[in-house]
C-alpha cells in the first residue's frame, strides 16, 4: 500500500495548487444553481408523496414506535422531510460528481501527467462517451443501493459503515476509468483495473469516510437539517466537491504511477506545487 499512501501525499500537495484551489469555484455555482431550480419545482411534490406513502403504508406508526424504542420519539414529527432529505443525497452526489467530470477533471489529467508524467505516451484508450456510459452504470447501483440502506439512518454507525463502502465502490468504478482514460490502451485499463482493485477501493473507501460527513450530519442532526436546509444544502455541495477534486487527485497519481511502471517508463517524482 505504499504506492497508495505516495499518492495520496503527492495529491495533499497538489489540492492546495492556487489553479486546483479554483477548481471547486464552477462545479460549485453550477450545482447550487441546479438544486436551486429543481428544489423550487420540486421538493413540495416530494415531500407530497412521501408523506401518502407514509399514510398509505401505515409507515408513521412503525416509524414512530421505533424511534419511540430508540428514545429517538422526538425525531416522529419530522420523519418525512428527514426521507426526503436523504433520498436527495444521492442526487446531490451525483450532479457533484458529474460537475467534476466535465469541469474539473480534465485539468487534473492535464495537471498531473503534464507535471509528473510528461514521459508517458497517451493512447486513448477511453472515451468520453466510454466514462458516461461507466458512470451511469455506476450511478444506478449506487441509488438503488442508497435506498436500500436508508432505514440504517435510525443507527448512524451502520449507516457510516455502508455509505462509506458504496461510496468506495462508486469512486473507485468511475474515477479511475477516467484518470486512466487518455493515457491507457484499453487493454491496460482493463488490466489495471482488475490487478489494483483492492487498492483502488481503499481510496475509494477513505474517500468515503469524508464524504459520508454530510449524510451523517443530516441524519444526527436532524432538526437542525431541516431547519437550515438551504444552507446545509450549499454546505454539502462545497464539501462533496472539494472530496472528489482531492479524490480525483489521488486517483490520477495512483493510475498514472502504475501505468508507468507497467510500461517501466520513467516518472518524475518530484512535486511541484506552484507553477
């Protein structure tokens, strides 16, 4: 795991290169903007619905005695829109995550193989349309794994457990496709992919442990969630933003590393931190 703990100091050094700090800067409008439209429209139907499925499925009155067993009683009144925040998390994800792929992380690709990699042949072997059809994939085993592993809320331990585990699994799916995207042979791809996926997860799942905060928040503070909304919201974009630029730093130091040395070409190792 040396090669991973490398990685992840040579991506420390690179988040807080001024061009990377200014990253999160579009990703960020871009997605408040779209929340702030689609929450007009609608966050009331959604909370609509909710509330009949709750009625229709007499889920109030098994809600309320389990939390009234938890000594959590005092959650009772709140308990849809509490669902109906964590039914947007995966949502939020995913917008942050697809902001980042398209305005952030070309430059990281550029950025570090341009400074540590400028030896490495570029071969193609993925595409644009080969990282969107992968992410959509991914997207969708993601959501129907979230819903599955909301009733968890109730214990936030388990709930952190599982999320930081999906959330290994989706980034470690996605980003490293696209780190090895422009610089990998399809073969190669292929072939690092399934010899360093064990590392690649536990980037992932570190990465999860940060982005598993919001969710935690969310669920522990629940009141306090739903009461400053707005602003919890915005929050939690920035936060999963800054997550998956630092994560798609790591990541592209992590590949590109094992491409070289599966090529035995040279790499640079120094890290520069300004241009």
């Amino acid at each position: 795991m040396r090669a991973v703990i490398n990685a992840y100091g040579r991506a420390l050094l690179s988040q807080f290169h001024g061009k990377i700090l200014l990253l999160s800067i579009l990703p960020f409008i871009l997605s408040v903007a779209l929340w702030a439209l689609l929450l007009s429209f609608g966050l009331q139907p959604l909370m609509d619905w909710l509330q009949g499925y709750f009625i229709e499925f007499e889920m109030y009155r098994v809600t309320s005695s389990w939390l009234i067993s938890l000594g959590l009683g005092g959650l009772r009144s709140i308990v849809v829109p509490l669902f109906a925040l964590l039914l947007l998390l995966p949502l939020m994800i995913v917008t942050a995550m697809v902001f980042i792929g398209v305005a952030a992380m070309p430059f990281i690709v550029r950025h570090v193989g341009g400074r540590h990699f400028a030896q490495l042949e570029k071969k193609q072997g993925g595409s644009i349309l080969g990282g969107v059809v992968k992410a959509l994939g991914a997207f969708g085993i993601f959501v129907v794994a979230w819903l599955c592993i909301l009733p968890t809320y109730i214990f936030p331990p388990l709930a952190g457990l599982a999320t930081v585990l999906l959330w290994g699994w989706l980034t470690s799916r996605v980003m490293s496709y696209d780190a090895l995207a422009d610089y990998a042979s399809a073969e190669e791809l292929a072939r690092l992919q399934r010899e360093h996926r064990w590392q690649l997860m536990a980037i992932g799942v570190v990465s999860g442990l940060a982005g598993s905060l919001p969710a935690l928040v969310w669920a522990v503070g629940a009141a306090a969630a739903i009461a400053f909304f707005p602003i919890l919201l915005a929050a939690s974009l920035w936060v999963y933003i800054v997550i998956f630029i630092f994560t798609g730093l790591w990541f592209e130091y992590y590949c590109l590393q094992a491409l070289a040395q599966l090529r035995h070409a040279p790499f640079e190792e120094s890290i520069c931190v300004s241009d």
